[in-house]
C-alpha cells in the first residue's frame, strides 16, 4: 500500500526522453497532486509566481516531493 492507497504511480518525462528520477533514491515512479503556492509568509521574497499552481510529483518509493512550476 502506497502513500495515496489504490493510485498508480507512473513515469513522467519531464525532459524529452529523459524520465524523471527522484532526487534521492533515483526511483523512477511517482504520483501527482496539484498544489497551490501559498503567498502566505512568501511575500518577502517578491515572487510573482505565488499563487501559482505547481504540479507536484512524489516519489513511490521515498516519498520525496519534487515540485515543478508553469514555466
Ligand atoms: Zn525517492
């Protein structure tokens, strides 16, 4: 059983012909949620992307979150 239960983790290409691999076991499985930038806290550090929504990726394996902004 997985962190998000019956959900599949898949591959994802970030990088054409490259699959992502997590940054700290190289596993190459993740599940992905939608999360929201919170300005909260943030305003200090003048991002005008807060408030965005950022695709998230988290490892199978070790749970690690790799976030990935519109660009
Ligand atoms: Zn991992």
């Amino acid at each position: 059983m997985g962190l998000f239960g019956r959900e599949e983790a898949t591959e994802y290409e970030i990088i054409p012909g490259q699959n992502l691999r997590c940054e700290i076991c190289h596993h190459g499985r993740f599940y992905s949620r939608e999360g929201k930038i919170q300005t909260t806290g943030m305003t200090f550090l003048d991002l005008d992307w807060a408030n965005a929504s950022a695709t998230c990726l988290v490892c199978e394996k070790c749970g690690y979150v790799h976030w990935f902004l519109p660009t």
